[in-house]
C-alpha cells in the first residue's frame, strides 16, 4: 500500500510492468525480479547516498527508506521512492542541481 | 465474442471548437469504428444514439502528498470499470474505447488513471492520443492558451481541422512540428483508418528518429556521442530537445534516473519519447512518456534502419536541455563528452 496516498496495490511502476507481449519488462520470474531488485537497489543508493539515506529490501516484498538518524519510510513500489526519499530527508533531490549533477559525476 | 487481452482507450482531446465532436461524429459512422465504445464529457448536439454513450463529470481527485499514483479521475475509472463489467455480462461487446475530454482537459490524467488504477492496468491500456487543431484559429490558440500547447504536446496523432476554411497551412504545420515533432500530422478529411491507424501507443514509438520528422535544420546536429540538440518556440517557450548515445545504456540506471526526472518535472516535460539500445539486449527497447508518466515500455522486434543508437526526444517548457544532457550523463555513468561508458 501506498503510505501516502493509501491506495492499495499500486505498484505502477513503469520498469515493472507486467511481463506480456511486446512489453519489456524484468518483471518475468523469481529470479529475473530478485535479480532487478538488487541491482535497483544499488542504483538508487548510488543517489540516495546525496542525502545519507539508504534503501533495502523489506521482506522481499518493500522496500524500506533510512536516514542517518534511524528514522525509516517502509514503501512498496519504486513509484514512491522520490516521494518518499524526499518526505524522510525532508530536503528535495533534484535531477538539475548542480551539487547532485557533480556528486553523480564523483561516483 | 472475442474480448482483446487489453482494450485500447484512445483519448480523442483538442481545444475549444476544434471540431472534436464532429471529427467524433464523422469517425462513429466508419466501418473501423464499429465495435468502439465512446465515453463523452461535453455533450454536443450530434446524435450518438446507436453508440454507447456515458457521461463523466470532470473530477480530479489530487492528493496534497503529490505522489503520482494518487491523481486518480474517478469518475473516468468508474466509466470504464461499468463499461468492462456489461461486456462481461454479454449486454455490450467492444474492441476499443474513445474519450473525448473537454476542450480545456490536459490529457495526462486520464492516461495516469489507465495506468495507475488497480483495476483499468489489468483490463485497459492507452491506446494513443488523438489531438484535434483547428486550423484556422491554431496558431491565436497556441499562442495565448497553454492547455492547447499541452494538448498538441502530448498527441500521438494531430488532425487538422477545417483546413477547407484555412487555406496554406504549411506556417501552422510548422508550428505543429516545433511543438510536437514525433506526432504525426493528418487532416479530418481522411478516413478513419489513416486517422486512427496505428495510433496505439505502442505503434506510434516506432519512428527510429523523430526528429527527424520535424522538418527543421538543427544546428550541429551530428547524432554523435552523446551529443544533443534542441530548438525553440521562442513566441511558445516550448523546447524540443534530443539526446542520442552510442554505448549501451543501463536499464536500472535509466529508470532510477527517468523517474526522478519525472518526478521532480514532470509538469514541465510534456513528452519524452525514445528508443534504447539497453546493455544486455538485442533488440531496442522504446519508451514513451507524458508529463509524470510513463508507459509501459516496449520491446521492438527490430532495430530500425539506421545506427543502432538510443535517441531520446524531450518536449519541455523551462527547463536548460543542457542540464538535462549533463543530468543523464552523470547518472548513466556516460563520458559527459564521448558518451562512452565513463572509467
């Protein structure tokens, strides 16, 4: 569920799409969305690192957001990540800044 | 009755008196339009009586907490959940559906709702944007109506309307092009098939270099190495703006870096359309997306002729393609110069 808009199975995501003709998607079998779900995981860490939170797996099912201070955001689509992200750091991430551009690019 | 795996919904929108409801008319009469279902939110005063016809108000339900999912128009959902359910019960059979929105409508909510909506993802898919221009008051419109700007923005498919009335439209096709290069322009006068044909989602990806269509000389514009492009709509503030890459691109990378994009400008990006050459994969990979959302992407059967580069086309209002360009780069783990994978 949503925590922010309370919606029920909104696992919309676009990179999640579900695995049918003509639709590219790794959203195929067990091992094809664990193995996504690592790599995602190491992708938007790489981000996330800006403001010192840090994602995980939750139950395999979620994910769940930490910031430096122990506080944490449970969430269950990556649709909700930024959201997320956003609300816990309580600071935006923005794509065009200069300072996020620059720390991307240090990486 | 043979019920399609995913209805197409084809959102027909367009500004005031842009001829929405009798381009609407002209189509229901076509032999292709026989199994539509047609959803209408401004009654007009054609009949569409042998048609099935519903109403739905112009609600939109948007949480303050801004995330995506939660831009549901619900009484477009309850429309097509009620249309789904009487063809489930043998009362009514269709193959597509067609909403006409108001004149004033973004269209982008209602495809977030095909998208987003727990049941319509299962049951519906978009099945393009068809975007009505009256060609005799385009060009006043555009100029002084954002809405009509976002409207031709987000088409999959431009009819021009009274071009009887119009005379030389080849200034307004410009126009078009600069606003939306990867639309394909047709006018009212032609049948439905070439009006509606290939006008699913899916199908209209599959143009290997849009920019290529919009009929203007880029400046510089070598396709290399990352290098990018853009023009401007100075009287519009509407820039187009294309990325092309040579090395392979990481998918992950890409959607962590696409949805942040989205999220944080997504009112300000009325397009983004693309085809990938993704690490890993033989064929291409297209992705297609307005304002916040983003389709489901599709996996191309074939490269089209041509290198074998992922080109991305961003239609956007205030935003420096250069940062953008530089955005990506940076997240893709791309040479900033040689577009090359970086050390």
């Amino acid at each position: 569920m949503c925590s922010l808009c309370g919606i029920l199975g909104c696992d919309d995501h676009w990179t999640s799409a579900v695995d049918r003709p003509g639709v590219y998607s790794r959203n195929t079998d067990r091992h094809a969305r664990r193995s996504e779900g690592a790599r995602r995981l190491k992708a938007a860490n790489r981000v996330l690192d800006f403001r010192r939170l840090k994602m995980s797996e939750f139950h395999g099912t979620s994910y769940v957001l930490k910031s430096p201070t122990g506080a944490s955001r449970v969430f269950d689509a990556l649709s909700h990540l930024w959201p997320e992200a956003e609300a816990l750091a309580t600071r935006g991430f923005d794509p065009l800044d200069e300072e996020l551009i620059a720390f991307m690019e240090r990486q | 009755m043979t019920r399609p795996l995913m209805t197409p919904v084809t959102l027909l929108t367009g500004f005031l008196g842009s001829g929405k409801t009798t381009l609407l008319q002209k189509l229901l009469t076509d032999p292709d339009m026989a199994r539509a279902a047609v959803l209408i939110n401004e009654f007009g005063e054609i009949g569409l009586d042998h048609q099935l016809l519903d109403r739905i108000d112009d609600n939109v339900v948007l949480m303050k907490s801004g995330c995506i999912c939660c831009t549901v128009r619900g009484e477009v959902a309850d429309a097509l959940i009620n249309l789904d359910e009487m063809r489930a019960r043998g009362e009514i059979d269709f193959d597509r559906v067609v909403i006409e929105t108001t004149g004033l409508a973004d269209p982008y909510p209602v495809l977030q709702t095909l998208q987003a909506h727990p049941v319509l993802r299962s049951h519906f898919r978009s099945g393009g944007v068809l975007t009505t221009v009256d060609a005799v008051n385009a060009a006043a419109q555009m100029n002084h109506r954002a809405e009509a700007v976002r409207q031709i923005a987000a088409a999959d498919r431009i009819v021009l309307t009274k071009t009887d009335l119009a005379g030389d439209v080849t200034d307004l096709r410009a126009a078009l092009a600069r606003v939306n290069p990867v639309a394909r322009v047709v006018t009212s006068d032609m049948g439905a098939s070439d009006i509606l044909g290939d006008l699913d989602a899916v199908h209209s990806l599959i143009e290997p270099d849009a920019c290529g269509t919009c009929g203007h000389h880029h400046d510089g514009d070598d396709h290399d190495h990352g290098h990018h492009h853009h023009h401007h709509d100075d009287t519009l503030g509407v820039v187009t703006f294309s990325l092309t890459v040579e090395h392979p691109l990481d998918w992950t990378d890409f959607g962590i870096w696409l949805t942040l994009l989205l999220h944080r400008y997504g009112d300000r990006i009325f397009r983004v359309k693309g085809i990938l050459a993704i690490d890993g994969e033989d064929q291409p990979v297209a992705v297609h997306g307005v304002q916040h959302l983003v389709h489901a992407p599709v996996h191309m059967e074939h490269w089209p002729d041509g290198p074998r580069h992922s080109r991305l086309v961003f239609i956007l209002e205030g935003i420096d393609p250069a940062l953008i360009r530089r955005s990506f780069h940076a997240f893709m783990r791309l040479d900033d110069t040689t577009g090359a994978k970086a050390a």
